[in-house]
C-alpha cells in the first residue's frame, strides 16, 4: 500500500506563496491520478487540484493561483500556491487514485496523506 507523506505547510501573509509537497513511498504518480483537496474547520473537504499523465484539473477558485506538477524520478507532486487567500486556509491533503484519471470527487481516491496546514493571515 503506497503512503503519501505532505509537507510545506506553514503560516503565511495574504499575497504570499507556499509549495507544498507530497512524497509517495513507491512509484505510483507516473501512472496514476493525484490529487490535492482541503478542510477548513466545520466544513467539508473540498477539492482543489488534481494531475493525470499531462491531464490537469483545478477547482475555479484556485485557477490562475495554483499549479500542481509532478516529479517522477522523485516521486514527489507539488502544490505551487501564489497569491494566497485567508480562504484558501485549511489541512491540505494529498490523494492517490488508482486510476490514471483526474477527479474531484474524495471518494475516487484510494490513499491519502496525513494533511499539511495552511493558514493564511489577512
């Protein structure tokens, strides 16, 4: 069972960026779908990006900010985050589908991380 370690969460000012990081325990994003969501306190977890093969997706109220990517060799996705929002605050997950399609549905990915906070200050 692949694990799924984040990482580059942090405290950050309204207009900052951050990456996050997602690590996988094995190779597992070259043929399968990963996806980025978020909780913020007393609400659902929502989605937020998501990368198959050269497919991308992104939720509409982090299009033009974010940008995930992935690195093969280190088996590693990333979560570029620019011009950051006190909204866009909350756990960051990181999810692995075994299925080389994107998703926005939580319920369509088969492993997650254990979350990476986000705070952004206005």
């Amino acid at each position: 069972q692949v694990q799924l370690v984040e990482s580059g969460g942090g405290l950050v000012q309204a207009g900052g960026s951050l990456r996050l990081s997602c690590a996988a325990s094995e190779r597992f994003f070259n043929n399968n779908a990963v996806g980025w969501f978020r909780q913020a306190p007393g609400k659902e977890r929502e989605f937020v990006a998501a990368m198959a093969w050269t497919s991308v997706r992104y939720a509409d109220s982090v299009k033009d900010r974010f940008t995930i990517s992935g690195d093969n060799v280190k088996n590693t996705v990333y979560l570029q985050m620019n011009s950051l929002k006190p909204e866009d605050s909350g756990v960051y997950y990181c999810a692995g589908r075994h299925f080389p399609v994107t998703s926005y549905r939580a319920d369509a990915y088969h492993y997650w991380g254990q979350g990476t906070q986000v705070t952004v200050s206005s």
